[in-house]
C-alpha cells in the first residue's frame, strides 16, 4: 500500500480551511481503511505566510489528529513556490504525492482515481477539468487562451490542467533537480518524462474565501509561464526585423520613384528610406543579441538534461 501525502498550498483559507481539512481527513481515513493507502498517509498543509487564522487552524488539526502535518513559510512566496516547498517536504516520507487547491475546486473524490492510476504504474496523474462552466466566462477564456499560445510557444503542457496532480516520489526526485527560481510547475512536470496519464473531474465553485488569484497575479503567472518555458517571442523580434529590412527595400523603391517623378519633396526619399532600413537592421540587432540572451537564459537554468527511467544491467553497489 502507498504511503500519500496530500499537498495544499493554503493562503489565508481561513474560511475554507475547516470544511476542507473535514473532508480530507475524512476522505484519507476511508482509503486507509479501505486499503488503498498507507497508515503513514498525511494531509500536508502548507501555509503560505497568511495574515488570518490559517496556521492557528493547522496546528490545531495536528494536534487533534496525527494523519495532519503543516509546514509553515516564514513569508508569502506565491502558489508555486508553496506548493514546490509542500512537495518536498513530502518527498522524503512518500511513495507518491497529490497537489491540490485548499478551496475544494478540485474534485476530492478523485483522488480514488489519482491512487488508481499510480498503481498501475504511472509516475505522474494529471486531474484534467472536465468543463469550466463554473468559472467565469472571462477566466475560461483567459484561461483557455492561454494554453493554446503556451502551446504555440512550443511549452510542452496539458491542456486544462491546473496543479491538481499525482507525482510518485521518484517524479519528485526528478522536479526536484529543477533548480529555476521562476517556478512554473505546469511546464516543469511534463518535462521530467516517466509514465503519465490523466483523470478527468468536474471542477468546482470555490467553496468560502476569494480566489487569490486577482487579474494581476493571474497575467504576471501567464507571463512568467511564457518567459519561462519559450525563447520564441525573442525569435519573432528576429524575424519581425528580418521582414522590416526586406519591407525597407520595397519603401526604398516606392521613394525612388516618387523622387523621380517629382512628387516627393527635396530630402524625403532619404529620410524615409533610411528610417526603414534602419528600424528594420535595429529590430534584426536586438533580436540577435536576444538570441543570445535566449541562450543564456537556458544555460543559467542548468535544467537536468536527461533522466534515466531504467538501467537494465546495474549492478547495485550499495548492497
Ligand atoms: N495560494 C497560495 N499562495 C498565494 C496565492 C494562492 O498558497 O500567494 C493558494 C491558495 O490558498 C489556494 C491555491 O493557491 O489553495 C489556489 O488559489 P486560488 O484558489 O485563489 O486560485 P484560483 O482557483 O482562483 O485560480
Ligand atoms: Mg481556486
């Protein structure tokens, strides 16, 4: 039987946390005694520095009941980060790992399904929303949006996946190699490889609180996803200038004649053709030199380049 942890990010949850821990710590308890988990199974809060009761609330679930660990961030660092410090945590005393939001958007009952699935032998489970119907319009659009450009960017990942994920302690052990500070676990996870597979669930309405997750945080995880994973939009500064310079050279022609057909007025030929040529050579520049930067950029990563999933052959020296 696996020993799981489930992992939740909480930032001042106050208002959800009771009735989430309340069906968690029931939901673990049945796989217990059902025999799908370990008694070592825990429900890890994180607490992502909140301002209101959160933590005061964790501890006491501790101390009432064992099956309950918390861990404490001195302060707010953002959803990834707290869940990426809930993860490795876990880690150490796991066989595998859910990620999942304290405001119960996700399906609790999946996670039958998540435990399923690892034990047919998948590393990595991602929960996949089955519709968004109780999002707002704005946001399923925003959002849907969003990974069809990551997708066009050329970032590997799952369509309508949020952080709502299984991860076997050796997929961990992968992430955990990842050393970026610019966290974007989405990105991040389908990039360890290992068996994957997915589950499908109904995402709910927040249960209590507010979304902390305001336009603003929303765009600057959009972006910070698409800078992240994709030199791209350094490349279409590239081509942009690449086709400004061939653009200039049309202009060039269109101020020659107008020049020789006197319709131009004295020093315009020149002034226009050399704006083009030369906005077109600087935007080519700019996009060299971010080429290089792109480059760069990925060095200082210095992300695992491969991962070994089986060595038949190895002989075991520890033993
Ligand atoms: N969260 C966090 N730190 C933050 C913001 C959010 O740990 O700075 C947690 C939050 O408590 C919740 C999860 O991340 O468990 C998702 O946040 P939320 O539900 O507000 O986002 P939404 O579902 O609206 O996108
Ligand atoms: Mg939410």
């Amino acid at each position: 039987m696996p020993i799981v942890y489930l992992v939740i990010p909480c930032y001042n949850e106050e208002k959800v946390l009771p009735e989430t821990n309340r069906r968690l710590t029931e939901k673990l308890r049945g796989m217990v005694q059902a025999g799908m988990a370990d008694e070592q199974s825990r429900i890890l809060y994180v607490d992502d520095g909140s301002r209101d009761k959160t933590w005061e609330l964790i501890r006491a679930y501790h101390e009432a009941d064992p099956m309950v660990r918390g861990v404490k961030l001195a302060h707010n660092r953002g959803h990834q980060n707290a869940l990426l410090a809930g993860l490795m945590t876990a880690m150490k005393d796991c066989d595998c790992a859910i990620s999942m939001d304290a405001d119960l958007q996700d399906d609790v009952d999946a996670i039958d399904q998540f435990v399923a699935k690892f034990l047919e032998g998948c590393d990595v489970v991602y929960g996949v929303r089955n519709k968004r119907d109780t999002d707002t319009a704005f946001k399923r659009c925003t959002a849907e949006g969003f990974y069809k450009f990551m997708k066009f960017l050329g970032a590997d990942i799952v369509f309508n996946h949020a952080d709502y994920r299984l991860m076997s302690r050796r997929a961990l052990e992968g992430l955990s190699e990842y050393r970026e500070v610019n966290l974007f676990l989405r990105g991040i996870v389908p990039l360890i490889g290992y068996r994957s597979d997915y589950v499908y669930y109904d995402r709910h309405e927040r249960f209590a609180g507010e979304s902390k997750y305001p336009l603003k945080k929303m765009l600057s995880f959009a972006m910070d996803g698409v800078t992240s994973f994709s030199v791209k939009p350094l490349k279409m500064i590239s081509n942009l200038g690449m086709l400004i310079s061939v653009l200039s050279v049309l202009g060039l022609i269109y101020a020659l004649i107008s020049y020789f057909t006197h319709n131009a007025v004295a020093g315009w030929t020149a002034i226009v053709s050399s704006i083009w040529l030369l906005g077109g050579l600087e935007m080519l520049c700019l996009g060299v030199v971010g080429t290089y930067i792109g480059k760069i950029y990925s060095e200082v990563k210095a992300r695992p380049r491969f991962r070994i999933e089986e060595n038949l052959g190895e002989t075991d020296k520890s033993a």
